[in-house]
C-alpha cells in the first residue's frame, strides 16, 4: 500500500509539471513602451489600443505596451480632440507610418505640426507602426 501512495504521489507531481506548461503559445515576446501624449508631452491616460499581443487602455502616463519587432497598434480616438503625439523614453517619435479612418489621413509621425506628431479626426481608428 506505501508504494502504492508512493506512485501515485509521483504521478501528481509530474502531471502539476507537466500542466503548468499550458496555455503558453511558446514564444518569448518582447515588449516596449511609447506614450501618447499631448503637446507638453502630459499623458493622455484611458485611451483604448490593440497592439496585437498587447491590449487595454493607455495608463495615466500615456504608456502602451507593445512587441518591437511586430509594431502595429491600433487606438481608438474617439472623443480626443487634441494634437497628438507618440513619445519614448527620450523624446518624440518620428517616422512611424499611420493611416486614420474613416478619415483617410495617413502620413508619418511628425510630420504633421511637430515632432512625433500626427493627424486624426476625434471618430477614427488609428493605426501606427510597421502594416
């Protein structure tokens, strides 16, 4: 009966090793951080994204979360009726493609009124990054 409970005991442990494996895809993901921000360079906090694997709304910084290497993030931009900009840990973003719809507006990210900056209407949907 002891070996009995001895087997058994081993075979939970090694189905909880075996279990606690699941519901990863497998990768290692990167992430990175940029801000949405006002000219100031202020947070602009609660604004929803979709950067694929990254989700959620931007904190009280601006932040997002996002995988460098697949960088393509989409945010809802209704009710904002701001200039906006994209930010890292150093200063305004330049260069990041972007098209806005229903608006049609595209462009580059500081191309627009300054650096870092971009166009939108306050009913689109935004999509920034490598698409």
């Amino acid at each position: 009966m002891k070996k009995y409970k001895q087997i058994l005991l081993s075979l939970m442990v090694i189905s909880g090793l075996m279990l606690s494996g699941c519901g990863s895809d497998g990768t290692n993901r990167q992430v990175d951080i940029h801000y949405l921000t006002d000219i100031t360079g202020a947070g602009i906090p609660y604004v929803p994204y979709d950067c694929g694997f990254y989700y959620g709304v931007t904190d009280a910084y601006g932040a997002y979360e996002f995988d460098p290497y697949d960088y393509q993030c989409e945010f809802d931009m209704f009710g904002l009726y701001e200039d906006l900009y994209i930010f890292d840990e150093i200063g305004p973003l330049n260069g990041l493609r972007y098209e806005c719809l229903p608006s049609i507006i595209g462009g580059y990210t500081g191309d627009f009124i300054g650096p870092g900056s971009f166009d939108y209407n306050t009913d689109d949907f935004c999509l920034i990054g490598d698409y």
